[in-house]
C-alpha cells in the first residue's frame, strides 16, 4: 500500500514497514522523503528511517544523510534541530566501520543553506505567461485527471508555501490562502499570480518610509506603537527586522508594490499551472473531482 499519498498515513505505514524491516522498506521511504514537499513530512520519515538496519544500498544511504544536510537549513527552533541531531547520530550508529568510510564526506558536509529565493532563481524560464491566456489554460485543465501530488509539490518549488499558509501548510507572512479561493474565480486567482500588484490586499500592504536623511526603504512594519519602527523589508527573511527611529522618518506612505514577488509562473510550464491551481481550486482535498 505504501505510499498511499495521504502523509499521516504514510507517516504511519512507514514506521510499520521500518519496525518489519521490510526489505523494500530503505527505497520506498526513500524515495517518499524525496517526493515529500513539506518540511513536516519529510521530518516524519526521516526520522523513522533512523532505525531501519536492512535494505540499504550506498546511494540510499547517501540521499538519506544528504537530506539531513538540507534540513539544517529549515526553521523550527532548537528542539528540531537537536532531534534531527539525535536521529541523524541513530542512524550513524548502524553504519559499519566501511560504511563510515564510504560515506565520509556527506556525513561531515555542511549545509547548503539555500532560501527559497535561491531555489527560486535557480529556476529556468519557460515563458512569461499573460494573464488573458492562462485564463483558459486554467478553465479548461480543471475539469479532471489533474495531479494532486504534483500541484502539492509545485506550491512549494515556486515558494507560495514561503509566505502563504493553505491547508494547513506555510509561512504565515502573506494571507492564509484557503479561505480565498472561496472568494476568488479562477480570473482573479491568476490575476494574483500573475500581476500582484493590481490588487493589494491592505492588511499586508508594504509601507514607503523616507528618512530625513534621504534614505528610503520599504517593507511591512512589524509593530505599530513604539518608539522605533521595525520594518521587514524581505519576506523570504522574515526575521530580519530593520530598524527606524521614528524621529527619523520624514514620511510614511502605502506602496503601490506588491510584496509578492511578480513573475513566479513564469518557470512552469502549461501542466504545470494546472495542477498548481487545481491544488488551490481544491482546497488541497486529494479526492476533488478534478483528480478523477
Ligand atoms: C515573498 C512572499 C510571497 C510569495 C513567494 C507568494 N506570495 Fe502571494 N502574496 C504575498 C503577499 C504579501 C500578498 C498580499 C499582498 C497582495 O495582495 O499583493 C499576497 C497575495 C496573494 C494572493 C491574493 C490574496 C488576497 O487575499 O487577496 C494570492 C491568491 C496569492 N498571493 C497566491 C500566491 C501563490 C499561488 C504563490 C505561489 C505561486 C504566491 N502567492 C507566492 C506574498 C507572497
């Protein structure tokens, strides 16, 4: 049965086949940590493959610990990174002497810490789709046989999971995006891809700031009463504030820029931005009618 696409019981099937030492068990949780698009499950299925003795091939192993190398580069604070640690040094403790040595450079690697903006320019052009003909790309590929899986993965790869929260998984810094595609037709959803800055939504506008010294910055400010303004001013950076005083400030007003970025279907190709949008239109339900 395994993988079913469904992850909390993926989640669970996995550590069954683990616990049986399952001989296929090393591959196919393998290749699911692979296929896996959100950090939480690929945590769940690393971890599990922690204690897995058989079925390991050195190109297995090495993808394994490779991952671990990725996941440095993820946020959760402190208990994630020492339980990562503590699965990773697991997993090691199963390793033979040769093994080790085969292994040794992935198991000393360092992480490559790459943002979602860096993944994003790694990305090639495929075309820089018009608003007028996506509108029917969209409308004629949500009538069935879209790929769930796919339009999943391809939220993440083009970053929307970097700043929207949707069904249940992402970033917070821009609107929760379950509620509107509710609200939007398929025209409106693509116009906000495709030219963000058309429509704003105001609660999550970027403010114009220009110093008395000249010096200008934007982004949104973090807080509203205190003596200095902290204004993000990169949302894949969410955590990097800067800092204004605000007697400082000759002026504040609304940018009439989007903080999301433009641009980002221009390195999908038509298939693609089908089941992305089949993703939203469904609401991320794997069993919508547009997947039959
Ligand atoms: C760097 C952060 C960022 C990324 C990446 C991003 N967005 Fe946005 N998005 C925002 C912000 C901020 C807004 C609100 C401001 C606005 O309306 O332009 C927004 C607005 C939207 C809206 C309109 C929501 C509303 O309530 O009006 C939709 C729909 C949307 N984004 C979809 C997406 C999709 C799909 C992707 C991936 C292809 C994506 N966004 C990538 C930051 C981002």
């Amino acid at each position: 049965m395994f993988p079913t696409k469904r992850p909390e019981l993926d989640a669970m099937l996995s550590r069954l086949l683990i616990y049986l030492e399952a001989p296929t068990a090393a591959a196919k949780v393998v290749a699911a940590l692979r296929a896996a698009p959100t950090q939480e499950e690929q945590i769940d299925l690393a971890v599990a493959l922690r204690s897995l003795k058989t079925g390991w091939t050195t190109p297995l192993r090495e993808e394994y610990f490779r991952w671990f190398i990725t996941a440095e580069g993820y946020r959760g604070g402190n208990t994630f990174a020492s339980s990562l640690r503590r699965a990773k040094n697991d997993a090691v403790g199963l390793l033979s002497d040769s093994d080790k040595a085969e292994l040794k450079t992935v198991l000393e690697a360092r992480p490559e810490r790459r943002s979602p903006r860096e993944a994003l320019a790694a990305r090639t052009l495929v075309k820089e789709w018009k608003l007028d003909e996506l509108v029917p790309i969209v409308e004629r590929g949500m009538k069935s046989k879209r790929d769930f899986e796919r339009g999943r993965q391809l939220y993440s790869a083009v970053a929307c999971s970097a700043c929207h929260r949707f069904a249940n998984e992402g970033g917070s810094v821009g609107p929760e995006l379950t509620g509107v595609v509710g609200r939007f037709g398929v025209r409106d959803l693509v116009e906000s891809m495709v030219d963000p800055s058309k429509v704003i939504s105001d609660q999550y506008q970027a403010i114009n700031i220009r110093k008395k010294d000249g010096d200008t910055l934007s982004g949104r400010i973090a807080n509203l009463s205190a003596a200095n303004v902290n204004v993000v001013e990169d949302m894949f950076d969410p955590g990097r504030m800067t800092n204004v005083r605000r007697p400082d400030i000759a002026a504040m007003e609304p940018s009439k820029v989007s903080m999301m970025p433009e641009g980002l279907l221009n390195t999908l190709k038509e298939d693609e931005i089908q089941d992305l949008l089949a993703f939203l239109l469904s609401r991320g339900d794997p069993q919508h009618a547009m997947y039959r």
